[in-house]
C-alpha cells in the first residue's frame, strides 16, 4: 500500500530553519513528481514547492530563495529544507505524491494539486513565532 509519512516539524523563531522529510513507500519514485503543501488556518492549502522525476524544481513566490526541495532517490525520501522561516510560514505541511506525472510543466501543478489531490497524510507542523 502506497504511504508518505511526513516528519521533521517542529517550533522555531523567525529567521530560523527546518528540515522537513517524507519517506516514501509504495511509489516509483524515481519516476513521478512529488511535492510539498501547506495548510495554515483560516487560509486555502497552497503549493509550496514540487520536484519531478528529472529534479526540475518549482517554488511558490512566496518561499522562493528560502526553501528548498530535494530527494534522495535510494532511500525514497522528499526532503524540504526551509531557511529565513518566517510567522506566515506557520501551517501544517503536507507532501505529496503525483504517481501520474513524471514532469512537472508549469506553476500550474501546484495550485491544481493543491485543489485536487485526494489522499492528504497527517502532515509535520511547523510554528515559527515572531
């Protein structure tokens, strides 16, 4: 049975960094695209960044420069290596696994995954207090 198990949250201050990870089983996961989501309260889940089966990488505008997704192929785990976190980055985050795409074409991904993705795991918390 297909599973991503997220880890890694936790609390920090502004301006400080988190390495979140979700080990993957089930998946070809050198072949599908993968990535990271939030969820904050009170707002819509959003796209935070997605890699695909070439290591093309996407970010939201609004972590662009700050975060950075990778994975390691051998062990199957996403990794989402958040630095500079900032108060509006406190969310629940979430990965993902889109076994349907090998390429990631546009921004677009992120918004339509967001929306549609049907089997959203527990997820890793992340605070950052100001």
């Amino acid at each position: 049975q297909a599973q991503l198990v997220e880890s890694g949250g936790g609390s920090v201050q502004a301006g400080g960094s988190l390495r979140l990870s979700c080990k993957a089983s089930g998946y070809a996961f050198r072949c599908i695209c993968m990535g990271w989501f939030r969820l904050a309260p009170g707002k819509e889940r959003e796209g935070v960044a997605g890699i695909d089966s070439y290591d093309n990488e996407i970010y939201a505008d609004s972590v662009k420069g700050r975060f950075t997704i990778s994975k390691d192929n051998a062990e199957n785990i996403l990794y989402l290596e958040m630095n500079n976190l900032k108060p509006e980055d406190t969310a629940m985050y979430y990965c993902v696994a889109d076994s349907e795409l090998a390429v990631i074409a546009t921004l677009k991904w992120l918004a339509r995954t967001a929306a549609n993705y049907p089997n959203w795991g527990q997820g890793t918390q992340v605070i950052v207090s100001s």
